[in-house]
C-alpha cells in the first residue's frame, strides 16, 4: 500500500492523452469468453482492476497477452465456470462474469464481489434478469451458484437502470435463443462501447445507450478487434483539477459528448472550455463559482465525478449544493477534505453537502476510503497551501494509470511512495 505527496500550489498547464476506460474494459474482458477465439483490445488502462479481470481470465482457462495498452485474449481453451472467492472479492465488477459463463457454460459460481464500499450496491437486478433469461440461480453460503439449460430471450424491465445489470443482461442474452428487450436499461456510453464489441463480433444488439435496448440472441460469434472507448472519469477527473489550480490544460483522446453534463458544470463554475474533434482545452477562472448539482445516471451528472466536484466546490466562492442519489453512502471523502480545512455540513442523512468555499485548504494526512474518494483528495491536496499526504494508494490505482505521472506532466509536485 502506497501513498501520494503533494506539494500544493501550482497551477496546472499543458497537454494529456487521457487513458482507455476503466468501465468500459472490464465487461469487454468479460465478453471475450463468449466466442471461444481470439479477440485483441487496444487503448486498454493499465490500471489494478484491468490485471484482476484477466487473473480471472487465466483461471478459467484463457490465454492472455498484455503487451502496452493491447491485451489479447484467447479463450479457445477454457473450461471453467467458477471463479475463486479471493479474486472476486477484489473488484466489484467480477459480478459482470456471469452473464458471459451462463452464456458459454449454462453454469457460473461466483462469490458475491467486493471493490468500494459506497452503500448496499445491490446485485437484484443481475439476478432478476438472468432468471429471466432462464438461469436457475441458488445462494450457496455466500456464493451464487447458477445454471442454465437452455437461455431463452425476454422482455427485461429493470427497476433501475443499472449499468452492470444491463451489461450482465446484455452477455447473456447475445447467445440465447430469440429476442431480448431490456426496458428501462442503462444508458452510459460504456453501454455503447460494449454493445459495438459484441456486434464487431457477430451480435445483433441495437438501440444501445437508448432507455430500451433490443438483443437478437445469435448462434455464435466469431473473433474480433475493438479500441477500448477513452476514460470520460479520467478526463472529467483532470479538468476538474485544472479548474481548482486556476489552471490551463488540454486533453486529447477524449469524447466531449460523453461528459457534456460535466462541461456544462464546470462551464457554469467560471471556466472557459473549448472543444474541436478529441480535444478539450480547459481555462480556468481565477475564482470559481459556486454551483448546484445533482448526481443522477447518463444522461445525468456522473455519480463517479462528485466527490472530484465536491473537492473543487471547497474553495468556490459562495455556497454550493451537491446532492448525491446514486450511492448512499458516497461521502467518506468529506470528513477528510474537511480536516483540509473544509467547510462542509452534510444533511439529507449525509446525502447532501452544502459546501461553503474557502479562500484555501489546508494540507494535512488524510485516508482514501475508495476510488473517487482518493482522487479528490488528491485533487484537494493539488490546490491546498502546504504538503498533503493520501494514503492509501490500492483505491486510486483501481481506475488510474499512474495518476502522479499524469498530473505531473502537467506541473504539479506529486510523487508516489511505497
């Protein structure tokens, strides 16, 4: 376990590739099971939860090369449907497998997985859809053991439009026999990249990163390449960043349509944003703006970008309002901005923060308690007066590839220590 040091004040300038994405990888991963071939991945982050994603490719019996940002995954060769309880509990997504073995097995055993703590997260919907689907799913003391005969389209409402219960759906409906509607169905553009992998492939899903998607289950699929869609959490993450550096900053690799709602916040905060094909430059204001903003699914404001939002509101001028609706419990990361100095009074059972910004955070030693969480501390620590240490580091590398090179490029004094 690592940490980060940060020495605080300087104004972030410059040009960053923005990495592959992290959401978008690892149902892509997953995926690669179904068509007992070879696929080859390209722009992939090399990030702790892209190698935990292919530990479990490796158990079951697939071939993997990891070369740079291109991993290659032969899954000719495997021939198991259960994944050790040591590796699922490290990342909450290893849940996303058992679309993809009911679907090339009629069987998956899987424990129930881990990754962050943000509240219950619970895996109902998965469940409920693949019993849709025709899957026979018993709890086993703490692990889901579940088969399938025979999958069978049909016609999914999803209470909530759940990204890993679209995606879990959307593997395992790609082989059944008939059609399949996914109703009320998430809308991320993640969505959409996978549905582009499994159709590159040989699926017939249409519709994707639309309320209602539409799957026409297909014999069998074939091999294929795909370019991992760029990470929209990195980008939102770093321009974030420069807004609270007062700083100047583009990146390239990056789709603006897919962080729009994160553009027009920040743009609403002071800053001066510019776009043109996969470039985003960013000028920050030298005060921000308070702000109002409510987390909700695509097309909404990202769940996974307020706590970097909330870091930045700290030192706004005025009073800012962030509602938090997706992840009850989200907000680990406001005590520890707050003994960076900021204020901060957390109502709606600590659902929602009313932020009154200060002229400066203070840096201090704080813990990261999950992902985003570390992030914006270290994004705190980037516009605070002194030195900042984040600790520990096995959150943040989930979702960032080498964040401290990153940020350094761009001028800031950050340096990871084991």
């Amino acid at each position: 376990m690592g940490e980060y040091h940060i020495i605080g004040g300087r104004r972030l300038s410059g040009e960053l590739a923005v990495h592959g994405s992290k959401n978008a990888i690892l149902p892509i991963l997953a995926a690669c099971v179904l068509n007992a071939g070879e696929n080859c991945l390209t722009n992939c982050p090399n990030i702790s939860d892209t190698r935990y994603t292919i530990d479990i490719l490796k158990e079951i019996g697939c071939t993997v090369k990891h070369e740079g940002d291109t991993i290659t995954v032969n899954s000719a060769m495997a021939n198991e449907f259960e994944i050790s309880e040591k590796l699922v509990r490290k990342m909450r997504s290893s849940i996303i497998f058992l679309g993809s073995l009911l679907a090339r097995f009629g069987a998956a055993k899987i424990s129930y997985p881990g990754g962050c703590v943000l509240g219950l997260r619970p895996i109902d919907q998965h469940l409920k859809g693949l019993r849709q689907l025709g899957a026979q799913i018993e709890d086993e003391d703490g692990f889901l053991n579940c088969t399938a005969k025979r999958l069978v389209g049909a016609d999914i409402s999803l209470d909530f439009p759940s990204v890993g219960a679209t995606e879990n759906i959307m593997l395992a409906a790609t082989l059944a026999d008939g059609t399949t509607t996914i109703t009320n169905a998430a809308r991320e553009p993640e969505i959409v990249d996978l549905a582009m992998f499994l159709n590159s492939k040989g699926a017939d899903i249409t519709d994707a990163g639309e309320a209602t998607i539409k799957i026409r289950g297909v014999a069998k699929l074939h091999d294929a390449e795909h370019r991992i869609m760029p990470d929209r959490i990195v980008a939102g993450t770093y321009l974030t960043a420069a807004a609270m550096t007062k700083g100047d900053i583009t990146l390239i690799n990056v789709s603006s349509d897919n962080i729009s709602p994160v553009i027009a916040k920040l743009t609403e905060a002071g800053c001066i944003i510019s776009t043109k094909g996969n470039h985003i430059h960013l000028v920050a204001p030298p005060k921000l703006r308070a702000i109002q903003l409510k987390t909700a699914p695509h097309p909404g404001f990202p769940t996974d970008l307020q706590p970097q939002f909330t870091a930045m509101l700290s030192v706004a001028d005025g009073i800012s309002i962030v509602e938090e609706t997706v992840f009850e419990a989200r907000n680990k990361h406001i005590y520890e901005l707050s003994r960076m100095g900021a204020n901060i009074l957390q109502v709606n059972n600590n659902r929602t923060s009313i932020i009154e910004g200060m002229p400066h955070l203070t840096g201090n030693n704080v813990i990261s308690h999950d992902l985003r969480g570390g992030a914006a501390l270290i994004l705190a620590g980037l516009a605070a007066d002194g030195k900042t240490i984040v600790s520990p580091s096995d959150h943040v590398v989930r979702g960032y590839e080498s964040i401290e090179v990153d940020l350094r490029s761009l001028g800031a004094n950050i340096v990871y220590a084991n």
